[in-house]
C-alpha cells in the first residue's frame, strides 16, 4: 500500500504550576525497568511495563559536562536548576516521522533533529522514538524530543530559553522550527528514494499555492478541514471502550463528510466526470506490500513471487489431500481464527492478503471521497464571496448566482472581488470612524459640565456643621475637584479636535475614495464577469445622468449629519481649540 508523508509538529511545555515534573515525563518516555527517582520528591517513577519503545539518545553540547549523557542525572539537574514553584522545567517537541523510512532511516533523522534543536537553543535534548501501538495505526511513528529550558555549557546548565515562550519571538520561532523540520525530513525522503515530500505550511496556504501553480487536483486535496486532535487521552478511553467528546466529534464529521461525498459522487458519474481507478489492482498492491514486510521473518518465502513456498501443492489454491480448518472471516474484513492443521500457513496466508486487499480499497475510496468533500467545500467559500459582493449592491438572485458561477469558474474574479469586499470594509470604517468620534466628544462635553458644577459647589459650600473639616482637609477637596476638571477639560479639547471641521473633511475624503474605488472595481467586474442585472442598472445610471430617472441598485454614502444634543451643555472655557492649561483659577479666596 502506498504510503503518504504526514507532518505534525507539536510543542508542549512541562510546569510545575501544573503538577508536573521533568523526571516523571523522561522516565515515562524512556520507558526504563529500573525507573527515574526524583530527588526533589524522593518518587520512584518506573514504566517498565510500557512499549513501543524504539530507542533513547542524549544529545548535548560539545561542552556538556559528563552527567548530562545520564538521562536520570540530567533531568534531576534540570529540575534543581528551577527555584520557582511555578517554573517551566522542560519542553517537549513531539513530531511524526515519515513511515516510509525504516528504522535506520528515521534514526538518522531523529539524530538531525536532535542536533538541530542543540545546536539553535544549546540545550539538553532526549530523544525517544516510539513505535506505532499494536491497535493503533501502524503509520504513527514519531519521535518525543525533551530539551532543557536553559542552555548548558561546561558547568551545567545556565540562563533561561525564553525564544520560544516570548509573546513576540516564540510564534515565529516555532515556525522556523517547523520550516527546518519539514527540510530535514524532506531531504531524508529524497535520499532513501521516496517522492513523497512533507510541507509545514497549513493546508489553506499550500492550497493557494498549488491552485496559483495550476494544479487544482492537490489544491482540492489540501482543502480539506482539519480534524481534533484526539491525543493520549482519547486513546486510552478507546482501549476501554469509551468514547470522549472529541471522538464522538471526529467520528461526527467523518459521517456527515462520507454522506455528503456519496452524492457528489453519484453525481459525478451520472455527468461523466468519474475518475477511473489505476491499473494495479488492490489486491496487487496489499501482495507487493506484505512481500516486503513478511519476507524476512517467513521460512521459506519466495521474494520474487510474494508468497510463501508451500511444501505440496500450489499457493494459489488449497493442497489437495490436506484436512484443514479455516472458519469464515467476519464480515467487516477483519481476520478470524487462524487456519490450524497441516498446510495452515497457505490458507493464513491468503486470509491476509484478502484482508490486506480489502483495507486498500476502503482507503483509497477514503481518500478520493475526501478529495471530491474538498473540492465542495473549496466551491462553498468561493461562492461565500460572490454573495458578499452581490450584498454590497443588493442584487438580485439571479445576478448572485451567475457572479458565484463566475468565481467557481476563475481564481481571478476571486481577486477582484475580495478588493471590492475590502473597498466596502474600508467605506463603513470611515463613516463609523465619524460617528464614533461625535458621540465620544459629546460624553466628554457632558464629563466636563459635571466636573465643573462639582467644583463650584466645593468652591462655594461650607463644609456641614455635624461634619467639620479642617483647613487642611477643605483644601485638599477644592484641590481635587479643580484637577478634575483640568482632566476633564483636557479630554474634551482632545475630542474636539478629533470632531474639527478638518478632520471630519478627512474622513469624508477617505469614504469618497473608498467609494470611488469601489465603482472602479465594479466597472471591471461588469466588464470581464458579466450578470444579467449589468444592462438594467447601466440604462438606469444612464437615465440618472440625463436626469430622467434616480440611479437603482446603487448606494450613496453621505457623511451623517450632527444629532442635535437633547440636552443643553455650557460651552468650553476654550472655544479657539488651544490647549487649557493646568491651572484653574479660584473664584474665591481660601477660607
């Protein structure tokens, strides 16, 4: 069965902040008999009884000291480095390796990932490759990859890495990370032979990039939506016959996806336009691939043909003569019992071959029922664009849907009428720019006339009898509510220049190019993609010029008028728009 190149990175963090412990994760990974103790905790973590586990490595730098090649050591080390009882104490890289390698192959990859991340942060690294789970799917070959979260020179570990978890530098260099991942396993696959390539960019990008190349068979196959991540956790709610949410949520998606696939593909057939399947049957391709995975570890086997070599008869059918017991597979195409008795392993062996032959069918019909899901969906998002445009002149249906044929048919008019979406965005932006711009200098208006009513009010009351206040006290109230109003007067010269007869000139200015950008992108999209409504709205802009009729189907933004103020407010002490100062003067002398 052809194999497909599959990228996934992740990274993930262990913190103390969420119970978590640098040894703990190691020894998990490692998989040891004899365990990691903490010596932080003095806890023994064993998981001897784990597997799966391929192979573990330390890589350091070249000036590491001796304990850091000691897995147990260095994340001891590592977690006595950290004093804070909320500290990142490791980081961890999991990443899928290609199961077209074989072991060798991806061992020398891990080892070039594994310098990578030394040589680039100058970290502790463990490397633990792991196998695919006996019930899982045999393609999940990946590697765990736990690095230090300080570097390490020649006395041990020293200052923090923070590139990856700064809020500014750690996106951007976790996808440099991804980019070198994806060129080391790509220069892998092309050493061993392999044309499958993987790409660290998401699927919506390599998407536009194959359509942009012309190759629109790959760009409906990366329009595809992604899938939940199930995780660890899922997998062992599987083992236990449970279901969690995301699997129920995933297995949802595939139902609605493989139902809404087996229309379009009867579809497909009724127009003529089915792809035919490729030459080599599947129960070929099953064949060749279990030659090469039962070869070796099958006596007497036969690599030329693909077979075992029987010890009577031919391997195409039962030896005569022979009193075997095969009990029937079950109808999902799994193996049933195996066949006992003499000559067994003829019968096992073409049982496998069914079973092998039936599950590459199931899959590349998968696969091309995806492909075509794909190509639906790519279809909806580009006729979600036609009906946002056609929203922006209130067209009619028909109109809408001849625009939404013209998109589907060119990536062009695409172009064209996202620039007409964004015209549109940038035109209401300005206006509400305005808008929002008034009503903030009308509440700063309203601000100021209460400060200032407070403070007359401190200026010219008497402090009551039943509460007496000092000097001191009654000076410090005037003194507080005349730097309120300072504020409050300075807030409301802010939002009048924002409202001047100049700036609003500006953001009418910038809705009259919005505007007439937005004509420009309709004139070209009446010239080069067509509608049936083009004829009836140019005869009746035509009747508008000659001033026969008013224009249809068209807007006209105009700036908004001023509301009037329900409500009466004292003007500002500075009506020339100059700055007030500080310092307010008193009304009347201290008491």
């Amino acid at each position: 069965m052809a194999l497909i190149a599959i990228f996934y990175v992740n990274l993930k963090t262990f913190s103390r902040a969420k119970g978590q412990s640098a040894v703990a994760a190691a020894a998990y990974r490692a998989g040891t008999q004899a365990g990691f103790r903490d010596e932080r905790t003095g806890v023994l973590h064993t998981y001897g009884r784990k597997r799966g586990i391929v192979s573990v490595d330390i890589h350091v730098p070249k000036a590491a000291p001796a304990w850091a090649r000691d897995p147990e050591k260095l994340w001891n080390h590592a977690e006595a480095a950290e004093r804070r009882v909320n500290a990142r104490v490791a980081f961890e890289w999991i990443i899928a390796l290609p199961a077209e390698l074989n072991g060798f192959q991806r061992a020398a990859l891990v080892a070039d990932l594994s310098h990578l991340l030394v040589d680039r942060y100058a970290v502790a690294t463990m490397a633990a490759i792991h196998a695919p789970d006996t019930h899982g799917d045999q393609r999940n070959h990946h590697v765990h990859l736990m690095t230090s979260t300080r570097s390490m020179g020649a006395t041990g570990f020293g200052a923090k890495v923070r590139a990856l978890v700064d809020q500014k530098t750690g996106p951007l260099e976790i996808e440099a990370v991804r980019a070198h991942v994806a060129a080391l396993t790509n220069q892998h696959l092309e050493r061993a032979g392999i044309s499958e390539r993987v790409d660290h960019q998401r699927l919506l990008v390599q998407a536009r990039k194959a359509e942009a190349q012309g190759d629109f068979g790959k760009a409906a196959l990366l329009t595809r939506e992604a899938t939940i991540h199930e995780g660890q956790a899922s997998t062992a709610a599987a083992r236990r016959g449970e279901r969690l949410e995301r699997s129920g949520w995933n297995a949802m998606v595939h139902a609605s996806n493989a139902q809404l696939l087996e229309k379009f593909v009867a579809a497909a057939q009724q127009g003529g336009r089915w792809i035919e399947a490729p030459a080599r049957s599947g129960a070929d391709q099953a064949q060749a691939d279990r030659t090469r995975e039962v070869a070796a570890a099958t006596p007497g086997a036969d690599s030329r043909a693909g077979r075992p070599t029987p010890s009577k008869g031919r391997a195409g059918r039962t030896p005569a003569g022979s009193k075997l017991t095969r009990q029937k597979l079950s109808a999902t195409g799994g193996r049933g019992t195996r066949a006992q008795g003499r000559d067994a392993d003829v019968l096992n062996t073409q049982a496998s071959q069914a079973s092998d032959s039936r599950r590459v069918e199931r899959d590349s019909s998968q696969r091309y029922m995806d492909m075509l899901q794909s190509v639906i969906e790519e279809n909806g998002q580009r006729a979600a664009e036609a009906v946002a445009y056609a929203r922006l002149w209130n067209w009619p249906s028909a109109d809408v849907h001849a625009l939404a044929a013209h998109r589907v048919a060119d990536p062009r008019c695409g172009v064209l009428l996202r620039q007409g979406i964004d015209a549109a965005t940038q035109r209401t932006r300005a206006h509400k720019l305005g808008e929002r711009r008034r009503a903030r200098h009308g509440a700063a208006m309203f601000a100021t006339a209460r400060e200032r009513q407070a403070a007359e009010r401190a200026e010219e009351n008497q402090p009551p009898a039943w509460k007496p206040k000092t000097r001191r006290e009654w000076a410090d109230l005037r003194r507080k509510q005349r730097a309120k109003l300072g504020q409050a007067e300075r807030r409301e010269w802010r939002a009048q220049v924002l409202v001047s007869a100049q700036a609003m000139s500006r953001y009418v200015s910038q809705a009259q190019a919005a505007a007439e950008k937005l004509e420009h992108i309709e004139s070209r999209r009446a010239a080069g993609y067509p509608v049936p409504g083009d004829a009836m709205r140019s005869k009746a802009a035509t009747l508008s010029i000659q001033g026969k009729a008013r224009p249809v189907f068209t807007r006209r933004h105009e700036p908004a008028k001023p509301r009037p103020n329900a409500f009466r407010i004292p003007p500002p002490l500075n009506a020339n728009l100059e700055a007030p100062s500080t310092q307010t003067r008193r009304r009347h002398p201290r008491p």
